[in-house]
C-alpha cells in the first residue's frame, strides 16, 4: 500500500466558484481525475489546465476525512515508451481543474510506464467552504481498488491497533472522529469517541459521544486495548530499561538518561532507578536521596559474580590499579671483587748447606798455589770454593686469602605516569531512569 502524502495544493479560481455553486445547491462538488504533468512553476491560482499534462486517471477510492481535507487514491502507468518525472498534479471535477500542485526545486515522483505507479494523497482544501467537497470513485475500478481506496482514506482502518500517544491533537470541533479516535478535551483530558460519525461534540460536555480514557473500558471491542494499560505498558518497559548502563560523545546526558556521575537523587522522582539500583553506589541522605555510580575517568570490569577471575568483589566496589608480580633481570658485566693477601709468606729450611776450600794458603817465598810461584810472604796467591747442593725446600703455607663484599653500584629506576592505563578515548557514562 503505496504511503499516504500530504498536499496542500492551489485551489483555482475555477474550483472556487465551482465549491461556491456547490455550496449554494447544497450538492458537493466531487473529484473525480487526478492529472500528471511535467511543468514546474508555482500556481497562481488562475490555471484552468495543467502546463503539460501527460496523463490523467479516473479517482479509484478516497473519500472525505474531514470537513476540508479528503484523501485520494489513483494508479497511473506512462505512455509505452515514454516515462516521465512528474512535477506538476491537477485535481479536477470531471473537466474542472479544482485544484493544482506544482514545486520548481525537485520532482514530486517518477511515473514508469512498464509498472502501474500507486498514488495515494490527503487533500487541505482550507480555502474554500466546508463540506462541499467528495470524492467519486470510478465505477468501473475494481472491487478490490474501491475497497483499497477506501480503506487509505479511513482514518480508524485498524481498529486492532491501540491508538499512538504521540500524535494526539487537542479535539477540533471541525474534525470527524470515527469510534475510538483519541483527541485532548477541551478540559485538558484525554477523551476516546464511543460513536462513529463525532462531529461538533465538545468531550467535556458531551460524554455520550466521548468517553474519559480511565472510564471506556467497558464499551470498547474486545479487540481494543485501553490507552491506560497502553501507558501502563510502556511504563514497565521503561522501567525495565532503568539501571541500564552506556557511553555517549557528547556532554550532557539524553533524555531519560542522569550522568553516572555519584551525584545524589531523589528516591521520589527517579523511583525506578531506585527499585533498581537501590543504596548500591551510596544512600544518600539516607531517606529521600540516593548516589548514582560515579564511572567518571575509571575503566569499567564485568563482574566476577562467581567466576573466580576477580574474586572477592561485590558489584560496584571500586579496585585501584595494580601490576601483576613479575621480575626484573639485571646484568651488570663490569661488577668485579679485588684480591688481597698480604700475610702470605713461605718459610725456607737449609739443614745441609756448605761449601769446601781445597786450597793451601803459604806465607813463604817460593810457595807456590794451584802451580804459581809465590814471590813475597804472607801473600794469597789463589782460592778455589767447591759446589755444593742446597738441600733448600719451600714449604708449604695457607694463603689467608679473603674475598670481600663490593657493592654494584647498580640501581633501578622508576619510569611511567601517575596511573597505570591502556589507550583510550573519553566518553559520557550515563545510567538509565
């Protein structure tokens, strides 16, 4: 089903006296063809035709949603060989041209002539009177395109789908409210209509035709949920997500979200954050206030909750940073220990040590020594020492050698920041309320 579109066209000065003559016969004035051209201009209000009109369509189903606005429903297919962009559509009354839209900055859609192009769009006709406007249907559409038709233009199609709370208008008293259409009373409530066709009924003052949203449950279809259980619903859902953690890029916390920053709260206003969260993270004052996690500049660890990895944690404790034990080598090759021995001495005995003179000393002329005259008295005239062995040993002696401490001279130093941390990027830790 093709999405419905929203126009507010030109009403031409044609259409206006055509709605006027209407208006004046009590006999609304019906569209019945929707054209498609490729002109592009802003309507004046003086066309009496399409710029270029390429082709023009018999209205399948439509009808009208309010007193000045109707919604249409048309199939159209190019000429063979000849698709177009369109940027231009003519809303006519058999041959009038009541209406037209047309926009210079873009098309407003592609028709294919290979493929049947479903349009269906919601009419503001504002300018001219209410209520003298319909929609005829081609009698020789099909079944099938009618009941399409009119099925786009319904307003309460799907009665088995609960009504959206965004979206509600404040009741207008020109508007047509089908059976179970929501609209915000005239006394700022919420109102349900109990009957088709809820024209000019003001909520407050007119409770057969409107119903407070707390009191309807009785008078709905089975198939209709109460907006009530509808909030009630989307409350526990809400509530559901409350305590739930997560990082933004941006400074301040969305909607629904309280920075994770140990601010205190109320119990009162963030109630389901409490339910969940409870004095976890800190209790306040300890009666009407509670802490948030503050997770500003710390890293965030699943909770062992078992496991035996971090044991010994409760969940949100906070754990200061830590290196696991390891070791650190050193070499050190020019650290040396100097030698000192300065009692170490070896004692020498020598029992059997001399040396024998074989020679005669004469103190008489003529003497002769080792075969050498001797020419005056009391003269040497020779000496010979024999060779002997020492008989020398060395003892041995205990070295009293000592080997003492010497210290390196060696020192670690310390290196790094202030805290022990990976790289990282900052971001917003918010908790959910």
């Amino acid at each position: 089903m093709p999405t419905s579109v929203t126009l507010i066209p030109t009403i031409t000065e044609a259409g206006i006296e055509a709605a006027g003559n209407a208006q004046g016969t009590g006999i609304q004035l019906p569209i019945t063809h929707v054209g498609f051209g490729t002109g592009a201009y802003v309507p004046t209000g003086s066309e009496t035709a399409l710029v270029d009109e390429v082709s023009r369509v018999a209205i399948a189903g439509g009808g009208k949603t309010s007193p000045t606005s109707i919604q249409v429903y048309a199939q159209v297919e190019a000429p063979a060989g000849a698709p177009f962009f369109c940027s231009e559509i003519g809303f006519y009354s058999n041959a009038t041209l009541v209406a037209v839209f047309s926009q210079t900055s873009a098309p407003i859609l592609y028709i294919s002539d290979v493929i049947v192009t479903a349009v269906t769009y919601a009419l503001g006709l504002a300018a001219i009177p209410p209520n003298t406007v319909s929609v005829t249907v081609d009698p020789s559409a099909s079944a099938a395109l009618a009941a399409l038709g009119a099925h786009v233009a319904d307003p309460n199609a799907h009665l088995q789908y609960v009504p959206r709370l965004t979206g509600i208008g404040v009741y207008d008293p020109t508007l047509t409210y089908g059976v179970q259409a929501v609209a915000i009373g005239d006394d700022g409530r919420l109102y349900q209509s109990l009957q088709a066709a809820n024209t000019g009924n003001t909520p407050s003052a007119s409770l057969t035709w409107w119903g407070p949203v707390s009191t309807i449950t009785a008078t709905q279809p089975a198939h209709v949920v109460p907006l009530s259980q509808v909030q009630a619903l989307i409350l526990a859902a809400f509530s559901a997500e409350a305590g739930k953690v997560a990082a933004f890029a941006m400074s301040t916390a969305p909607t629904g979200w309280l920075k994770a920053n140990g601010a205190a709260v109320s119990r009162t206003a963030y109630a389901n954050l409490f339910a969940q969260i409870g004095s976890t993270y800190g209790a306040g004052d300890g009666s009407t206030t509670f802490n948030l996690p503050d997770y500003r500049g710390e890293f965030l660890r699943g909770f062992d909750d078992g496991r035996g990895v971090d044991a010994g944690r409760t969940l949100g404790s906070f754990q200061a940073d830590s290196f696991a034990s390891h070791a650190h080598p050193v070499t050190d090759p020019t650290h040396g220990h100097a030698v000192a021995d300065p009692t170490h001495a070896h004692p020498v005995t020598d029992p059997t040590h001399s040396h024998s003179d074989p020679n005669t000393v004469s103190n008489q002329p003529g003497s002769q020594l080792n075969g050498v005259p001797s020419t005056s008295p009391n003269t040497a005239v020779g000496t010979q020492t024999n060779a002997s062995s020492t008989g020398i040993s060395i003892n041995a002696a205990a070295t009293g050698i000592g080997i003492y401490g010497a210290a390196t001279g060696i020192s670690i130093q310390a290196n790094g920041g202030t805290e022990t941390r990976p790289k990282n990027v900052a971001a917003l830790y918010c908790i959910k309320y």
